[in-house]
C-alpha cells in the first residue's frame, strides 16, 4: 500500500484526501516510512520529524471532517528546501554556523505552502549556503542520485529532487541561480521550472531587484507543476519585482500543440562543451520536437556577455548574502564561497556598468527572438550525473572549468536572459542516467512554457515513467 500511495501525483493524493478516499494520516504515513526506507541511502531528507507530521496530519483529518479544506494542498506531506525557513524547523543552510537554528517565522513561501494545508516533514537537503551544483555540505554530508547512488543529485535542490523521483515526497519546492532546480530535474528525470523572476515573491534579504535567484518547483509531472504554481506564486508587497497575476491562471492549463510552432534550437547555447551522450540527447530532443510538428531551426545566438551578467550579479549576491560570515568564520566556510565573496572585490563601477548594460542587451535580444520562436530549445546540463566524490566537474570534453561553477552554464547562460525555463526529462544515457533537455518561453511567458510541456510530457511518457529502482 505504501509504494501504491507514494506513487501518485501530488493531485490525485490531494482528490484522495477530500474526497476521503485515503485520509491525510494515511498519505503522509506512507511518505515517511518511504523515507525511513530510502533515506538512510540517499540523504535528500534532513531535520527529520515524523511524530510532528503525524500529528499535524491528524489535525488535517478532523479539519476535513468538521469541513475546513485549508487549500488545494490540504494534508499532503512536503518537505521545504533547507534554504528557506519553516516556523518551528532548523534552517542550517548546509552550513556550521547555522546548524540547528531553529526558524521562529515562516518564509514567503513556507506561508503559502501553511496556508495551503501541507504537513511538513523536515527539509531536504542543500549544498552550504546553496553554493555548487552538487548537493553535500559538512553537516548533513551528500545527497545521492536514485538511479546510481555513486552518482551527484545535483543541486543546489538535490535534496528536493531525490525525494521526489524516489516518492519520499509528491513534490518540493526548490531555488534556481545558476541553475539549482533545472541542473537537479534533469540529473532525476524530473519536471524542474525556473519560473519568471518574480512569479514567485520572497523577502530575503539582499538585492530585492536582482532577477536572477528565483523560487520554483520540482516535480513527476507537469500538472503537480502547475498546482504547486498555483500556491506559491502571487505578488508580495517587500517583493518589487512580484507579478500581479492570478496565481489560479495555471490551473487551467491545456496541452499547446507544437504543430504550427517555431522553435530556435541551439545545441551548444553558445559553444558549450557538453558531454556526448549530453549532445545527443539534445539533438534527438530537436528530431522529436519536429516529429511533432514544430519547425524547428537551428539558431546562433549570441550569448558571449550571458557568463559577464552571471558571474558579475552572483559575486554581488554572495558578498552581500555571505561576505561577513566568510570574514568571520572562514575556518566554517567552505573554499568555493569564500572564492565568490572574494571575486567580488574585483568588481569596480566600470565592470559593474558594463554587466548592467549587458544584462539589458541580452534581455532584448532573447525578447526579439522569442517574438520569432515560441521557444529556445537546448541542453539542460552539459554533463551526466557525476561521480559523488567530485566537488564539480574539472572540465569537459577537454576544456578546462575556470570556477566551480563554470561547468553549469547551459543554465547560468539562461539565467543571465531573465527569461523562464523549464527541464523536461528526454532520455537515458547509455549507462541509465536521466537526460533532460530545456525549454526557454519569453518573459512572463511561464503558463505558455507549462502547455508545451504538457504536450513534451506524453511525447516521453514512458521516459518519465522510468523511476529508480532503489
């Protein structure tokens, strides 16, 4: 019953609930003995907390049974990335000098979720302070990929997208930089949206103007996607990039038809180096886009200042987020955010200036060519998962990484666009790691992306059918 429960999309178990088919008790029950089974292997759940679960699930069942449906997630079981405080739960960061910290409010989005009727279990796991797309830290230690567990879940959601391809959880939310949900959605054969910055509003503190951190979620199907945007999108008045739109606007999705679309398909985004097996998969992507009816043509666009606006912004948001904890704590702080604080001090008026009016070009640029092509086609990830003992690949197909995260630009490229995209899950490599590809919709164009998606979706049903067998 428990593999039978933990298999459903979060929709179907939350029909299940009001409709009392299965009670909350049962559903969550089901969730945590999955992770009692599974995580000892894969660490993606940390700050654990079943009895508080249980409890709160029993709530939510006497709640429904004097008629109180709190929301459309009412008693479904969620764990919030360890990023993001959750009232009542440790938010460590991955980090030392956070380790324990107990949440006295919830976040933004922890709110939402509340008031929507979750129960939380805990957090899922994060690489310190959400730096590096591999999820490991000194406090909780790795996250490992379901399909090989010698093999990186990604990250920074890596936590957030081994519990959900493995059903310790219907579905988690996530953040993308540089691409920390879409890098881990294709490492687990997983829908991963980095949505419009400000489709979902935070009040961190920090830069609130900078587009390029933004909140989205992972997921087994593009639907729960949509039902998770549902909850957690909406203006926030600390939040100035915040989009007044009816977050109810994604309930209604229907399948966009590619017959008749143009798609810009780039193989490499720029000269990237990818892995084969990577260039393939993408290539294949491009060949099934246009047996679906697309056409499809190859574009060479220009993203030579996209990798200037990334690392120019991220610098500025790790000194500004991190800056005193790495002065204070350096012995605590691991070598790859204290290397982003310091190429910070780098950064005068004139690189600053440039990497502003950069971020300006390419915004354009990618609105030009999105009023041409209903969408950029490209890879997600330039490589395959990779071996758990790696802190980040070193090079590709014999190119040199500069940074830690150089490796990642499939994504920080996007990023550096402000534009929407989502990973959608394409294939197997040869060796049965999950392949994905990406989709890039124009700004605000989040509910247009979602409804190709759902048309991508039953082109590779039995791609995203193939969970791990842990």
């Amino acid at each position: 019953m428990t593999d039978q429960i933990t298999a459903l999309s979060a929709r179907a178990l939350a029909e299940a609930i009001r409709t009392r088919r299965l009670s909350s008790e049962e559903v969550v029950a089901a969730h945590l003995a999955r992770i009692d089974e599974l995580n000892p292997a894969i660490n993606a759940i940390v700050a654990f907390q079943p009895e508080v679960a249980l409890e709160t699930a029993r709530e939510r069942d006497r709640e429904l049974a004097r008629g109180v449906i709190r929301g459309p997630m009412h008693g479904l079981p969620i764990a919030v990335k360890d990023l993001m405080d959750v009232a009542g739960l440790p938010t460590s960061h991955g980090s030392r000098i956070y380790a324990g910290r107990v949440a006295a409010d919830d976040s933004v989005i922890a709110s939402r979720l509340r008031e929507a009727g979750v129960v939380f279990v805990g957090k899922t796991n994060t690489p310190e302070f959400g730096a590096g797309s591999h999820t490991f830290n000194e406090v909780f230690g790795p996250t490992r990929n379901p399909y090989d567990i010698t093999r990186s879940a990604g990250g920074s959601s890596g936590g957030a997208a081994a519990a959900v391809t493995t059903g310790m959880l219907p579905f988690a939310d996530g953040s993308d930089l540089g691409g920390s949900i879409r890098n881990p959605a294709s490492f687990g054969n997983l829908v991963g949206l980095r949505p419009t910055a400000g489709r979902v509003a935070s009040a961190r503190p920090g830069n609130a103007w900078d587009p390029g951190s933004v909140l989205g979620a992972l997921t087994r199907d593009v639907a729960d996607t949509a039902l998770f945007l549902s909850v957690i999108s909406g203006p926030e008045r600390r939040a100035p990039l915040s989009i007044d739109e009816d977050p109810d606007l994604f309930l209604s999705l229907a399948p966009r038809s590619f017959r008749g679309a143009r798609i810009a398909y780039s193989p490499d985004l720029g000269g990237l180096p990818l892995d084969p097996e990577v260039r393939e998969a993408t290539a294949a992507a491009a060949r099934l886009a246009s047996d679906l009816g697309a056409e499809v043509v190859e574009v060479d666009i220009d993203l030579t200042e996209a990798d200037l606006v990334f690392e120019t912004f991220r610098s500025l948001e790790f000194l500004d987020a991190h800056g005193e904890d790495a002065a204070l704590h350096p012995d605590l702080v691991k070598q790859t955010v204290r290397d982003d604080v310091s190429w910070a001090d780098g950064i005068d008026a004139r690189l600053l200036n440039r990497a502003a009016g950069a971020r300006t070009r390419l915004f354009r640029r990618f609105q030009s060519l999105l009023a041409e092509y209903d969408m950029l086609l490209g890879p997600t990830t330039q490589v395959l998962p990779f071996p758990i003992e790696w802190e980040y690949p070193t090079e590709i197909e014999g190119v040199a990484m500069e940074r830690y995260y150089t490796w990642q630009r499939s994504c920080s490229r996007i990023t550096a666009t402000a534009m929407p995209a989502v990973s959608m899950p394409m294939t197997f490599s040869r060796g049965g790691l999950p392949i994905g590809v990406q989709f890039v919709g124009p700004y605000r164009g989040d509910r247009l992306l979602l409804e190709f998606a759902l048309t991508w979706e039953s082109a590779v049903g039995d791609v995203m059918a193939r969970r791990p067998a842990v």
